[in-house]
C-alpha cells in the first residue's frame, strides 16, 4: 500500500514570497516597510494584508519574519526582509 510514498516536492520559496513575487514595486515597497516595521505586530500585519485579499495567515507572515521560512532554507531570507543593523 505504501511502496511509493516520497515527500512531496518543495515548492521553494514561501508562501510569503510568492506572494510578494505577485505585486508590482509600489506594492513591494509598502509590504517590505511594513515587514520592517516594529510598529506592526506580526498577528496585525497579518490579519491587515488579509483584510487586503493576501492570502496569508499568522503563520506564514511570522515565519518569513523571523527567517524560520523555506526561503532561510533556501538561502533567501533576506527577500522581503527587513535590514539588520
């Protein structure tokens, strides 16, 4: 019954990027802000681009936040991140 389980393939990117990847460069500029932004929490950052027809959850926004996303597994997770130092 089992004989052919394999995982399934990896996207990549996370659901965050790809996301991203859809806006134009206005659009990309006001989300990277606000990633950046320690005034957005990352439950109200979410719920607002939800609000907006996102479709992203807590879960996604806050992995991608805190590089803990397919893209840090990658080696991306400085896209859409905010700068350090």
């Amino acid at each position: 019954m089992l004989e052919n389980l394999t995982p399934p393939a990896r996207k990549g990117r996370c659901a965050f990027t790809r996301f991203r990847e859809t806006l134009d460069s206005h659009d990309v500029q006001i989300l990277d802000d606000a990633m950046a932004d320690q005034n957005w929490t990352t439950h109200g950052l979410a719920i607002a681009l939800r609000d907006r027809g996102a479709p992203l959850t807590y879960q996604t926004v806050y992995r991608h936040r805190t590089n803990t996303c397919a893209c840090k597994r990658r080696g991306d997770a400085d896209v859409g991140q905010p700068a350090t130092g």
